[in-house]
C-alpha cells in the first residue's frame, strides 16, 4: 500500500520483467452503491528507468494526471498489463 499526496506525480513501480508493459490505476467501488458510477480506468505512462548493474529487477516511473478531476480521492489498484494480459 502507498499513499498518493497531492504533491505526488509519479509512482515508482519495481517489476520481475523487462518486457513491455502497460499501467493502469482502477478505482474501487462503493459498497454502499448497488450501482457504482464512480468506476474508473486511468491510464498512465510508464518510463523504464535503467539500473546500472542491476539485472533482476526493473524500476518504472509512472506519471500521474496532475488534474484532481481525473484522479479523484480515493482507493485504486495499481496494474502492470504485458503482452500475455
């Protein structure tokens, strides 16, 4: 678990793989809703930031939206999408 400030911008994220990847914040749902309508996919860029004599494990930098409109308060999780899903 990380906490995201309003200062924040990025997140850095360290993968097992080299391969491309794909990032992704979803937000949790009410529970208190039968209908959760403030369900959202926000997509993020990752940049691979390369570790000089470090050779198992792989450091991301994900840039977050800098609009609170985009990414509201809340819970999300945090998802690294390859070519196999």
């Amino acid at each position: 678990t990380q906490r995201i400030g309003v200062a924040d911008s990025v997140i850095d994220v360290i993968l097992d793989s080299a391969e491309d990847h794909t990032f992704a914040l979803c937000r949790l749902g009410a529970i208190t809703h039968s209908t959760n309508t403030d369900s959202r996919r926000i997509p993020l860029v990752g940049t691979h930031i390369p570790t000089p004599g470090v050779t198992d494990q792989f450091d991301f930098q994900l840039a977050l939206p800098s609009s609170r409109d985009i990414l509201i308060p809340g819970q999300y999780y945090l998802f690294a999408m390859n070519t196999d899903g």
